[in-house]
C-alpha cells in the first residue's frame, strides 16, 4: 500500500464537545463532563491537568473554575449517528472504532470527491456546519500511521503524512504515539533510553521481544517501521462485551465490590443477548490505590450469555487476586466477555423452571424491554444507581 488513502476522523473531546455546542454559555470555558468521575473534559480544562477516568474531586482541585455538567447520553448518541452518516456519506468503506472515531478508506474517489486530503478537508467541514463539532482527521497509507496523524493533529486539525514521508513523521515521536504502548510498556522503554519511535526502530525485533514479550515486541517492532497490512474493514462485529465502573479512593467493603461486580456482569450479558452473540472468555480488569492495574481471564468449555455463569467466573476471578485487593484497595472493577460467537436459535424450549439461567435471563430481558432497564432489579441492587451507560455503535 503506497498510497495516503486512509483517514482517521476523530472527534474531539466528544462529549464536552457537544455540551459546548449545546449551550453557548460554555464555549471557550473548561467544561467537566461526568460528577464523580470525569467522563470528558474540554481541551480547556485539559489544560489544567484534567483528563478522563480522573476523579471528579481530583479535577476540581485541578481546575476549580471549571463547568461540571452531568452526561447526557441520548445527546451524545444522536450527534455520533448523524456524524457516522456524513462518514459513510464521503466513504462507503467506514470502520467505526468507537461512537466517536472511524477509518475511512477514500481509494478510488479521486475522479468524483478529489484527493484524500481534499475529501479529509471536506468531511471536517460538513461535521462542523452539519454537526456543529471539531473533527479531527489524520490521512495516511496505513491506518496506524493515519491514528498517529490524527494524534498529532488534534485539536481541530488535520494532517497528511505523505507517501515517502513516513519516517521523517515518525521517527522524532515519542513512543507513547505507537499504538499499545501504556505507561508501564512505555516506563520500560524510557529506561533503556528509548524515548522516541526512532530508537525503537533501531533495535532489533529479538531485543524487544526478550524485553516486552512476544507479542508486544513484535507489535511494537512493526509499527515502528510502519509495517501495518490491515485493510479498513466494514460490517465487522465487535471482538469483546464489557463495562466498568470507577469506585474512587473510598475504600469499598466486599459486599459492596460483589454488588458491583454484579451490576458490571448484569449489564454485559443483558447486552450480549441482545445482540445474540455468546462468548467463551470472561475477563476481569481492576485498578488499585496506586494506580497499578491487574487482569485476569478464564475460558469457558463452551460459549455462554447466561448472567449465572459469567457472573460465577468473574467472582472467582476477583477472588483471586482478595489479597492485593485488602492490601491496596480498588479503584476501579471492570468486566469483559470475549471470543464472541453468534448465537445460534434455540432447538429446543427453554426449561420449564422459571428460575433455571436461560429461562430467567429471558424473562428479566423481556421485563426490561417493556418498562425500562430499572423496572426490575436484584434486590442486592436496589438501592444503588444503576450507573451510565455509554453509548456505543451497533454492534
């Protein structure tokens, strides 16, 4: 692929975005989505410090002058179809990321919308006069390279890396800007005295490998020579189901952190069965006081949607880690199902036990969809909130 016909079209800061669209009042000014914990934050109050999943009594110190606005979901999800309409308006080939950035494959379009940077222009355009909010686009002959463009462009900017221009691009960036690299993978690469996606190109894939694993050194040795072979793809069903939930710094008892823990699995599996997908693997994801992180995975024998048997999995995964838990404490639960499967129509009818795990799912979910997800809830759960629920793309 030796052509820039890839676009990363990101929006930014999406949800205090439209907060400052929709109110007028706020534009220009820091803006806080999200009480407890920060949801988005506007590049104004970025400014200060403030970033999401930060705590919201963390970003006030921060920024005391900030707005704080509650999230409106139902918001943020009409403004993100009516900007996936333009995308797929300007490009039939879209792979959706997430409610709020996609690829665009523009090849071919050169005769009737122009070139890829003129098409990029266009489509930051028509999302601000039609939407009313910053895009921005990163073009590119690769969709790694086109992400990082996008990246270094923002806020409400746009960037073509042109074709033989691709080391020069990337070689000065830090290597934060490769895609996977975190703060530990990044801690071990700085201590070697690699700080830059240039160094890292200098050493050899078996060096990386002995130094991050195989995986992660053979990812990492790739981007770095820009080596990314992905097609956009369209009509790609999403790989994994999760939510999390962000506990703060108060310490939390375990009743409190099971009756989460419920909550995150109950919310996961009721989205899996409406989209008829079942999954094998159950994956727990914690963060603690010190802001270190743990995951832990268990693999079913067979793919399942039943709240039951997630649920047991995901409690015997947090089990496992009961110690660190008491010593550091939680901030964070999170709760995934991956290697995700169709689910194949009933052959037979659910069993006559009105309690039995398929049957009570199926009778929960259809209460659900008739009055309302808090129209019926487990009694553990009654007196919590039933928390946010992002929107996300179709699945």
């Amino acid at each position: 692929m030796d052509e820039a016909t890839i676009l990363h079209a990101d929006l930014d800061a999406f949800f205090a975005s439209v907060e400052q669209r929709d109110n007028p009042a706020l534009r220009g000014r820091p803006v806080i989505v999200g009480m407890g914990v920060v949801l988005a934050a506007s590049y104004e109050a970025r400014a200060f410090g403030v970033h999401s999943a930060m705590s919201g009594s963390r970003a006030r110190r921060l920024c005391p002058h900030a707005v704080v606005v509650r999230p409106r979901m139902s918001a943020y999800s009409e403004a993100s179809k009516a900007v996936y309409r333009l995308f797929e308006h300007h490009s039939p080939l879209v792979e959706g990321l997430s409610i709020d950035e996609a690829f665009l494959d523009v090849r071919g379009l050169e005769r009737i919308a122009g070139s890829p940077a003129e098409i990029a222009a266009r489509l930051r355009w028509d999302v601000r006069e039609r939407v009313g909010l910053p895009l921005t686009v990163g073009v590119a002959c690769t969709k790694f390279l086109a992400k990082v463009a996008s990246g270094v462009a923002k806020p409400d900017g746009l960037l073509v890396v042109p074709p033989g221009g691709e080391r020069a691009f990337l070689e000065p960036l830090p290597v934060e800007r490769l895609w996977g690299v975190g703060p530990v993978t990044a801690r071990k690469l700085r201590e070697r005295g690699l700080v830059t996606v240039g160094r890292v190109s200098q050493v050899p894939e078996a060096a990386l490998v002995a130094m991050l694993g195989r995986a992660a050194g053979r990812h990492l040795h790739a981007l770095a020579h820009n080596r990314d072979p992905r097609r956009v793809r369209t009509g790609r069903r999403r790989g994994s189901i999760g939510s999390q939930c962000a506990l703060g710094r108060a310490r939390r008892s375990p009743e409190e952190v099971d009756a989460i823990l419920l909550g995150l699995v109950e919310r996961v599996t009721g989205r899996m069965r409406k989209a008829k997908r079942i999954g094998r693997t159950v994956v727990l994801r914690v963060r603690f006081d010190d802001f270190t992180r743990a995951t832990r995975s268990h693999t079913l024998p067979q793919p399942t949607a039943e709240t039951t048997r997630i649920l047991a999995v995901a409690r015997g995964l947090l089990a496992s880690l009961d110690l660190v838990v008491r010593r550091r404490g939680l901030t964070l639960v999170g709760v995934a199902v991956a290697n995700l499967d169709d689910d194949p129509p009933l052959q037979l009818p659910l069993p006559l036990d009105p309690w039995a795990g398929e049957a009570l799912d199926a009778a929960v979910d259809e209460i659900r969809v008739r009055y309302g997800r808090d129209a019926l809830r487990r009694a553990v759960l009654l007196h919590r909130p039933s928390g946010i629920e992002m929107p996300l793309l179709p699945d």
